[in-house]
C-alpha cells in the first residue's frame, strides 16, 4: 500500500507507477533528503512536538538508510514513487511507528523544495571551484605569451596585431563573470524553505530558525507558497550553466579553428585529441567540438524549464517534477566539459611561429598608419583613406603593407616619413591603453586577475 492510500480502494494502475515516479532520477537527493529529515525531527523533538527518545531513533534509522543505500543494499521500488516516499517507507520498516512521526509538521512540497535546493547549492559551489582553475590555466597561458603575436580578429577577418596572453585573458574576463554569477545564485538562494508544509505552513509550533541554522542556511524563506513552488534556484543555475557553456564554446570553437591545418596556431595534444576509424593521418578536435555540442543541450535544459514553470499557478504542482533531469543533465555535462577543456588547454603547444606568420597576411598595422597620419595633424577620415590607398598600392604588389618602402608610401602621401615603423611589434606595444593588448598593460590585465584569484581562494 502507498503511503498516501488512505482514501484510495484500488492500487495505481502500474503504468502510472512508472509515468510517476521520480525515484529513478531523484535517487540522487538521498543524502539531502536524510539530512533535511534528521535536522527536522531533531526540531521537532527539541520542540517538544516528538520526543527526544523518538528524534534519536529515527535519527539512527536514517543513518542506517543512508548506508544502506550507500552499500548499494537498498531495495529500490519504483511504486515509492520518489526518494522522500521510499526512504520514509524503510524508516518505518526499520524503526516501526515512530517513523510516521517524521512526516509531522512536513509536506513533500517543502521536502523536495529543501532537497533540490541544497543540490544544486552546492553544485553552485562546485561550479565556481572549477571555474576558478580554469581561469588558472587562462593566466598560466597569459603569462608564458604576452610577447606572442597573433592576428586579432573582427569578422574573423585579420584586424590588429594582439598577443595571445591578451586573448587569454578575454576568456578570463568572461570566466571570472562565470564564477561571480555562481556565487550570487549561492548567495542568493541560500534560504531555508523547510517548514512551509503543503503550502500554508503548519499549526506545530515548529522552529524553521533551527532547522535553517542546522542546514546550513542564511535565513528561512519568508513566504511559505512562494517556497513550495520556486524554482528560481534550479533556473539559475540552468542559466549560469547555459552562459558558462556559451563562453566555453566560444573558445572551443577557436581550438577547433586553431587546430586546422590552415591556421596551425595550436597543436592539440594526443590525451586530448581522437581519432579516425577511416582515415589514418587524422587527428580530430572532438573534445572542443564536443563542448560546442554540449552548449545546445544546457540551452535546451533552461527552455525546457522556463516552459514548464511558465504557466503554473500556485503553489506546488507536479509539473514541477519535471525541474530535475534537466539540472541533473547540465551539471553533469558542465562540469564535465570545463575539467576537460581545462585540461586540453593545459596541454596544447601554442604554435608562436606560426601566429607571427598570419600577421604578416591581411595588413594588420594599418590603423597604425591612419593613427601616425592622425599624430601627424590629418583628419582620422582623411588619415582613413590614404591608408586605403596605401593597403591598395601593397595588394597591388602582393606584399604586406608593412613590407612597403618609406618611398613607395611617399608617393601615396608626403607626410609620411622616416619615423614610421609599420612592425607588428610596434603596433601592438603602442596599445598601452587601459585594457589593451601592449604588454605593460597586459601584465596589469594578469596581475588583476592573480588578485581575484588569490582573495577568492583566501575565502575558502
Ligand atoms: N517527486 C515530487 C517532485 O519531485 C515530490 C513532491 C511531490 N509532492 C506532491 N504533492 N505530490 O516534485
């Protein structure tokens, strides 16, 4: 008999066991769903709503239910519908009817709310950790290459000479965004829903502070309907997921790019490379293809469970079962797709040669020329076209601008003169802007990002 059968004559037709239940995926939440149900009984008994002697009993039984499943002894039965039902069951298989106390002053609706909600909380936590030695790497790579030169792209059309360091270090901007939004969603989310019962709260005269405190919570939620339905704690992380992904795919797709045999810039290595099963001299990307492909299905997880909260009334409906699989997905793959680009950054060899050799393609100092003609008291606009016509003159002669003699470009202009020096090197040292590609203010770029870190491992 369920535990709910009560009012019901006849048993759930066994197609409905299976449509049902979330024990297969919610499994998961054992160890969330042990710790919320000894931190409640132990309020309870310390409120005099069961006893002392009962809260220690159930308290062992659960612990006994913890290493059963732990052992892998736990008979599993998908008519317990979930993991609160099946471990309820067991307690009052075990400890007899004491056990059917610790359903008093309690709901599935905040039981579920509590376990899910420390789940992900900590995979909020998991998520940052790892981010943060994904940046490490970033900076590592930073610091090995602020003299290397790559052609930076708008377009992906060759525009400036930037180094490789400063290109990193985009990707660390973006993963340092990454971490702080973790932190937020841990920070704010942070808040005990334990206590709200079916969706009015309860008549004990329970103590939501203590089981907040033993939990490990800021502070209970302050609205008991809002709690049994949000779901803005599992959203957030389907986004923080989506946006990390969307960044990591973002620099896999540049592996991918680097990889080829047109560009060259980076030598994936074997560990994190494949190959294939025809053609013999292949070595493929799959593991930044893989990430990019990974990024669909962590968008499609946030779709799916903004559209399944979209329309629900208030409060608890069972639609909102559906929040799981798709959190439990974009972890799992999340956290799997940032270890291991970590680790194919990591290991990749940085083809410099090879960077240098593209600038000398596409005319990347010619900004540099329009900004000397610009020094020189001409117009940008002005300054603008007589580099066009300069970067016509080289096409022309299929050399690189920067390959053109002080004469030929005095033909295109007077003004220019001896003091111009068209070198990549000079065109990416002069951009000491804050934030810009120079070394001096990469360097400060590093420096910035070694003191997030350290202050942010500080705090563990
Ligand atoms: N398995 C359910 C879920 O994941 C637990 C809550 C069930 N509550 C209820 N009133 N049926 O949402």
């Amino acid at each position: 008999m369920k535990l709910w059968g009560g009012r019901f004559s006849k048993q759930a037709a066994k197609i409905l066991d299976e449509f049902n239940a979330s024990l297969p995926f919610d499994k998961k939440l054992y160890l969330e769903d042990i710790e919320g149900s000894i931190a409640h009984s132990q309020m309870l008994a310390s409120q005099g709503i069961i006893t002392q002697d009962e809260a220690e009993k159930i308290k062992k039984g659960l612990l006994q239910i913890k290493k059963e499943i732990e052992e892998g002894k736990f008979h599993w039965d998908i008519s317990d519908e979930d993991i609160h039902m099946a471990i309820e069951k067991r307690l009052i298989e075990l400890i007899g009817d004491t056990g059917k106390k610790l359903h008093t002053a309690r709901s599935r609706n905040d039981q579920v709310a509590v376990d899910f909600r420390r789940w992900v909380l900590k995979r909020n936590i998991e998520f940052s950790e790892k981010i943060k030695e994904l940046i490490e790497v970033f900076i590592k790579l930073a610091k090995e290459n602020t003299d290397t030169i790559m052609p930076g792209m708008t377009h992906l059309q060759h525009a400036q000479p930037i180094s490789f360091a400063y290109h990193m270090l985009a990707y660390a901007s973006m993963f340092k965004r990454d971490y702080e939004r973790f932190i937020d969603s841990f920070n704010r989310n942070n808040k005990n829903p334990l206590g709200c019962a079916a969706l009015a709260g309860t008549p004990h005269p329970i103590d939501r502070f203590k089981t907040t405190k033993a939990l490990g919570f800021d502070e209970p939620t302050i609205n008991c309907l809002d709690s049994v339905s949000d779901r803005d704690f599992a959203l957030e992380i389907l986004f923080n997921i989506a946006m990390l992904m969307m960044h990591a795919s973002r620099i896999s797709e540049e592996l991918v790019l680097w990889s080829t045999s047109e560009f060259s810039f980076v030598t994936l290595s074997d560990e994190y490379s494949t190959g294939s099963s025809i053609m013999p001299q292949k070595k493929n990307p799959d593991v930044p293809e893989l990430i990019r492909g990974k990024t669909g299905r962590a968008y499609g997880n946030l779709m799916a469970l903004l559209t399944v909260m979209k329309g629900l009334p208030l409060a608890y409906n069972k639609d909102t079962q559906e929040d799981k699989e798709g959190v439990f997905d974009s972890v799992k793959n999340g956290l799997i797709s940032i270890e291991i680009l970590k680790e194919t950054l990591k290991t990749m060899k940085v083809n410099k040669g090879n960077m240098y050799k593209a600038c000398k393609k596409g005319h990347l100092t010619a900004t540099d020329l329009a900004d000397y003609l610009v020094k020189k008291g001409i117009p940008f606009r002005e300054a603008h076209h007589i580099t066009g016509k300069a970067v016509a003159l080289a096409e022309s002669k299929v050399v690189d601008l920067s390959d053109l003699s002080i004469e030929e470009l005095k033909q295109i202009d007077e003004r220019i003169d001896k003091d111009l020096d068209l070198c990549l090197e000079n065109s990416m040292n002069s951009r000491k802007s804050f934030g810009g590609t120079a070394p001096e203010s990469v360097k400060k770029q590093i420096e910035y990002f070694e003191k997030f870190l350290k202050e942010h491992n500080d705090k563990n």
